[in-house]
C-alpha cells in the first residue's frame, strides 16, 4: 500500500486553466473531473471492506469579510463497512487564483489526496476511523468553502483533526508550519509516522505571528470548528507562487511523491490511532517539535522543554560563577561584562552599516537586486557585515588588549558569547516561545565543547588541534542553525516580491543577513583573538564589498528573470477600467477610461517604464479615496494606499452587465433609514460603504467592517442585502453604487439614487477574476 504518484491527475486538473469560482472551469469541468475519478475508486474498492459515500455539497453563508452563495465543495468519506464514528478530515482546495494554473496551490494536493484515497480504500485490513476527504472550490476568495463545509455539513460533527494541504511555494519538501492548537498527539503522532520529516516550531511561530502575509483553511477549521490539525505546504520556489509558471513541469516528481509518501502514512496511522477517538482528552499544552536535516524529529512537550531550557541556563550560569568565584578583586565579572559590551557594540554597528548600505543601494534605484542573485546579497551585505565585525574587533585588541594573553582573551569572548545567548535563552522561555531550542542548543553544544576540551586547552594553547576538536564539537548546533537560516531565506525573499510595505526591502534583507551573521558568528569571533593578525582577511573582505557595491551600483544584477528553467517575474496588477462619475442629482457628470495599473513590489515602474515609456510618473496618482482608486477591493485594502498608474485607453463594456435594485426604503422608530438593495451580477463582487459626513452605518445585512467580498458559483439565486443610516441632521443627499467587471476587461458605471435623509455612498466593485493580476 506505499503510495505512488503517476501524474495523470495533476496533468489533467492543469489542463483544465485556471480555475476560478463560479467560472465552469471550477464549477463544472474540475468538478466533473474529481467526481469520475473517485466514482472510478469506488468501484474499484467496492468488494472490499470499506466504503465511499460522495457528497456534493452547495453552501451559502457569511463570516468575517466576505459572504458566499453556492460554492461547491465535494466532500467523500471513507469508512469501514461496519461504520465509523471518528474521522480525520483530510483538505485540500481545486480552485485556483485567476491568472494560474494552479499546479502547487494546490491542484497537486488534490491529486496527492486522490491518490491517497485510493490507496486507503484499497487496503485489505479495514480501517478503525474513517477519513473524509475534503476537496473544496472556493480557498482562493477568503477561505470560503472550508467554513461551509465545517460550518453547515453534518458531517463536521464528525471530524476530530485533520491535516490540510497547502502550498508558498512550486515543490519541494512540504513543511509542517502549524499544529494544533495544543493536542500534542497530533505532533507525536506526525513524527512517528511521517516517512521523510520536514517540521519545525519556529516556522509555527513566525506563520503565526502575522509577518508572513497569507493565510490558510488552518485557521477555519481551528476557530469555526473548534478542531485541532496539520498544516503542510510546499515551501521551494515562492518567486512563481500565485503566477502562470506554477505549473506541472516545475515540480518535481520526487516532491510529490515524497508528500504522498508523508500524508499516506501519517493518515493511516491516525485512523488506526486510540486518540482520535476522545482526542479532547489528549488536548494539553505545546509541543517543542523539529526535524533534524529531514532524518529523523525531536518532539517533546514545551513544560518540557522549559524545565530543559532553564537547566541549561542555569548550567551556562554556573559554569560563568565558577570562573567568577576563582579570581579575586571581581577582576573577570569587570572584564566579562566588558566583553558583552563589546560584542554588542559590534552588532549594532554591524546593523547600522548595513543598513545604510541598504539606503544606498535604494536610494540609487538598484533595490532587490538580489531578487535573482541571492548570492549577490551574501556577498555585498555579508561580507560587509562579517569585515566590520572583524575591523571593530581588530581595533579592541590592538587598543584595549594589547598586554592580555590571547588564550585568555580568547576564552574571555568565549564567555561573553555564551552569557548573551543564555540572556537570549531565558528571554525567549520567559515569553514561552517554542523557538527556544534554538538558543538552548547554542548554549548547551557550545558549553560542553568548551569543558571537554578545557583541559587540553589550558596544555597546548591555542593549537590547531584545539580549534579542529572546537569547531566539530559546534558542528551539530552550527549546521542545523544553516538550514534553518536557508529555509527562512527561502520563504522570505519571493515574499518581498509581493509585498508591498513602505519598508524598503533591502532593508529587510539587510537586517536579516546581519542577524544570521551575528548568529553564525558568536562563537568564532574570539579565534580573531587568537590569531596574530587580520589584514589579509579584512583586505579581502573589504575588496569582495567595494567589489560588490560598485558593480550593484552599476545596475549588473537586473531583480527579475525570463529564464524558462528558473523565472523570477515582476507582478503588476492591471485593470482595465471605464468609469462613470455622476452629480447628486443622477446626471453624468464625467467619464473615462484606462488601465488602472498597480505595481505589487517596492520597485514600481522604473523597470517597466523603458519598455513602455507611458507608464511614468506623469500618469502617476496616490488613492485618496476609493473611488479615485478603481481597484478590485479583494486584492489588499493596502495597494489603495501607495502610487497608481492611470494611462487612458479605449472604453470597454462587461459581458453581463450587473444589475441592482434599490427595493425598498423606511424610516424607522430609532431615527434611521433603513434601505434593502437587490444585486444580480458575476461571481466575484465587492461592497464597500462610504458614509457622508454628518451619517454613519448604524447596521447592516453584513458584519462590523464597511467591507464585504461576495463570491457565488452557478446558478445562485439573487443578492440581496440591508443597510441602516444614521443621519445626525436632515439633509437631501445620494447614494452611490460603484460597479465593476473584468472579464478580462473591467467596467465601472454608477447611478444615483436621490434618498432623504439618509447621507452614504455604495462602491460595489465586482469581478468574475478571470485577470486579476498579471506578472510580466
């Protein structure tokens, strides 16, 4: 029962294009797809001891920012012929973003799910617990099909974890980024099972803490349904997440087959598990959890982890008292808290420098150049930082320790680098952070170095043979430190090629390039105390910088990539737009139309422009309100709020025009005036309300934001909805309803309704996404 991957599904779904909700794409053809296929594992595994039910399910609802009409999801349980009363819910989503064919995010994790189906369904010893796989078509709008299927289906009563499919990232190894909450069974569990482990606390940590901008049907599952679970995702080659290249031929065949081979076993070892059965019981704190380089994990509960943690500590302490106790006069307290004084000095200087370099380098327009070259960042902002670190050290022993002994002065900054990661380990225990094995391991390899090796230190001084047996007894601390930094790096850099924050990225691959230095370098910083000179070696780092810097300056490194093998696109949103502006009375008043285009990078135009030398600054515009804005609202209410491009182009005229009607209007007793309004339109609309001064929203059909996304698939019956004004002084006054369509082309038109006393306006902003955004 090993699984094994043949493609076909994933090849098929790919076929298809992208797949947006509520176009046939996702609706029909997808659908009809997954539903021959698992009638095809239904026969096939009828003679033996399990069974498959299907059900297709079409939920409507409402939560958070968005609503939704007629979604679909297909959900298939899988249970023994004597039935089952516990099962693992088993997620992943067929729909796709506009411009993608969605081959990662997460057709692949459809196909991988079918596989597993068929495999479970095919084993000869029935199951204890059933698995109901989950393969819904609405994640893409906000996480819609999840919360009506754990929400509205009976059979969410049934599910007592789950594990969902994701993707960051074009293949690779699948990483467990989130657990829980708590059930520390769920990790056990994993870690037993799972064939080749890829899982880590930290990423848990920093997912949850809001700096990675995204967001999966984790969170659904575990707030609307109260159920704890596994989030996995694809994490390799961001650069082309949510683009046209995220396609079958980029992922390796081994990745997936490597994350079938996970699921399948942590699945089967699930549902022949006694915890699924009352997990509630098992539902008690954290877990510490890590894989060591994909061989094998560590996982033990955080109090654990805590108790470890302060041991460990306490034994730094120890060890630092003992040294402090054997010398008179409190001689080595004063040296040593020198000593970290200088050491933090030099970080921070380190920082400083780097970061002006950083200022540099955007301020000569060549920001993200390292989008491509991610060696060029290592060696420009990592060989700087390593040479002041060296210069800044270099000059503390030439001047301040000139008559020190250099094995003592070398084991002194030995010291002072493990006093401040015991500072670093006890803060983040203090705070709870899981993430604390990672300072704990660099105190406790480090400190146990160092008291084998004293004795042989103290005989033959700083020889070779002491910094050979040195640096291996950091090998296990120092490596794994390595992957953790490459894995952080290869999350965080295509992630600055979609963000669109007014930190400047380099500054952001700047300071990170410093931490990881700092981190690397605490305890090989005292051999330059060792050494009897560093000249060649800041020579040559000095030469590797100015090298670097002048040939960044020169525009050598271009951030972006057509190579076919290995691209790294631009993104740019682009709409196209006609827009109708009216009077308070109804009458036009202006109208116009172009291309609303958004750039979704700190680099803006000044690549583009070149090539199209409209685009620049002379049709640039900052949204001052949404209206001037004329974006698609579901994309990020942020993009709003930095430098547009408007360039006039010819007037365009949606498909299916959208129609909406102002049914009734009544004051009520409280002195509102309440409006209800029905909307015939595409799948994909936005409402967004815009109170006058002297009104404000007193309530509505919807929640506490003045913000809805509306998402319906075929066949949807008509939207209808309320809302309630308050108006402090009696005035005559409008209503503005907003309309926009992209199909590919998008359209706004406005109408105005003359309404007493009530003081609004409507943006209703809506789109069937077939183009909602474009890397080029």
């Amino acid at each position: 029962n090993r699984y094994l991957f043949n493609g076909k599904h994933l090849e098929q779904i790919t076929s298809i294009g992208p797949r947006t909700v509520g176009s046939p794409e996702n609706e029909n053809t997808t659908v009809s797809y997954l539903l021959d296929q698992i009638e095809q594992i239904r026969s096939e595994s009828e003679t033996g001891p399990h069974s498959i039910t299907v059900d297709i399910q079409r939920p409507s609802g409402c939560f958070s920012i968005g609503c939704y009409d007629r979604i679909t999801n297909i959900a298939v349980k899988l249970q023994p012929k004597t039935s089952a009363q516990h099962f693992m819910l088993a997620n992943c989503h067929f729909d796709s973003v506009a411009n993608s064919p969605g081959a990662s995010d997460d057709a692949v994790g459809c196909s991988v799910m079918l596989e597993v189906l068929h495999s479970l369904a095919n084993l000869s010893t029935p199951l204890k617990h059933g698995v109901i796989f989950l393969f819904n078509g609405a994640e893409e709008t906000i996480l819609q099909a999840s919360h009506g299927f754990i929400t509205q289906h009976p059979w969410a009563r049934q599910v007592r974890a789950f594990v969902n499919l994701e993707a960051a990232g074009v293949g690779g190894k699948e990483l467990v980024f989130q657990t829980g909450p708590e059930n520390p069974w769920l990790v056990q569990a994993y870690a037993r099972a799972a064939v080749h482990p890829f899982a880590t606390v930290v990423g848990q940590e920093i997912f949850q803490s809001g700096l990675i901008p995204s967001d999966t049907d984790f969170r659904i599952f575990r707030d609307f349904g109260n159920i704890p679970g596994i989030d996995l995702a694809f994490i390799e080659n961001g650069f082309i997440y949510h683009t046209k290249y995220d396609t079958p031929g980029r992922i390796h065949t081994d990745s997936i087959q490597r994350a079938g081979d996970n699921i399948l076993s942590v699945l089967k070892h699930l549902v022949m598990s006694d915890e699924l059965a009352d997990s509630s019981q098992y539902r008690h704190g954290n877990m510490v959890f890590f894989d060591l380089l994909g061989l094998t994990m560590l996982v033990y509960p955080a109090h654990v982890g805590t108790v470890i943690n302060y041991i460990v500590a306490v034994a730094a302490v120890i060890y630092l008292s003992g040294k402090c106790l054997l010398t008179s006069s409190g001689r080595y307290m004063r040296d040593l808290v020198c000593v970290v004084c200088v050491l933090v000095l030099s970080w921070i200087f380190s920082l400083v420098t780097l970061l002006f370099v950083a200022w540099l380098v955007t301020l000569m327009g060549r920001s993200m150049f390292w989008y491509s070259h991610i060696h060029a960042a290592v060696f420009l902002y990592g060989s700087a930082a390593v040479c002041i670190l060296l210069l800044i050290h270099t000059l503390v022993k030439n001047r301040c320790y000139r008559r020190a002994g250099r094995v003592d002065l070398a084991e002194l900054f030995f010291d002072g680098s493990l006093l401040l990661w015991c500072f670093v380990l006890f803060f983040f225990t203090h705070r709870g952070w899981c993430s604390a094995y990672v300072p704990m391991m660099m105190v406790l390899f480090p400190l146990i170095s160092k008291l084998l090796l004293t004795k042989l230190f103290r005989a033959r001084g700083a020889s070779l043979q002491y910094s050979v047996l040195y640096l291996m007894g950091l090998v296990v601390p120092y490596v794994y430190i390595m992957f953790l930094i490459r894995v952080i790096f290869e999350v965080f850099t295509p992630i600055l090629g979609r963000s669109k924050d007014e930190i400047p990225p380099d500054i952001i691959m700047a300071s990170l390039v410093t931490v990881a230095t700092v981190i690397l370098s605490s305890y090989i910083i005292h051999f330059i105390y060792l050494s009897r000179g560093t000249k060649r070696v800041l020579a040559v780092l000095g030469s590797v910088f100015m090298l670097m810097f002048v040939l960044v300056s020169c525009g050598l490194f271009f951030p972006y990539s057509a190579d076919p093998s290995s691209p790294r696109p631009k993104r740019v949103f682009v709409q196209h737009i006609t827009r109708s502006f009216h009077t308070l009375n109804g009458s036009l008043q202006s109208s116009d139309s172009g291309l609303c285009i958004n750039d979704l990078d700190y680099t803006g135009m000044q690549h583009i422009t070149p090539h199209i030398p409209q685009i620049n600054d002379s049709i640039s515009t900052h949204c001052q309100d949404w209206l001037s804005c004329s974006r698609q609202f579901l994309t990020s209410f942020s993009h709003c709020f930095r430098k547009s491009w408007y360039l006039p182009a010819p007037e365009v005229s949606p498909k299916a025009p959208l129609e909406v009607q102002l049914l009734s209007r009544q004051e009520t007793q409280w002195g509102t005036v309440k409006m209800s309004f029905e909307v015939k339109g595409p799948s994909h609309m936005s409402l967004y309300l815009h109170p006058h001064a002297g009104a404000s929203l007193s309530s509505w059909s919807f929640n506490d934001w003045n913000f809805v996304f509306y998402t319906h698939g075929l066949d949807a019956p008509v939207w209808r909805f309320w809302i309630e004004i308050l108006v402090s002084t009696p005035q005559r006054s409008s209503c503005f309803l907003v309309f926009s369509r992209s199909s590919p082309q998008t359209c706004l038109l406005m109408r105005a309704w003359s309404l007493w006393p009530s003081l609004l306006i409507i943006y209703l902003v809506q789109t069937d996404a077939r183009r909602r955004s474009s890397p080029s």
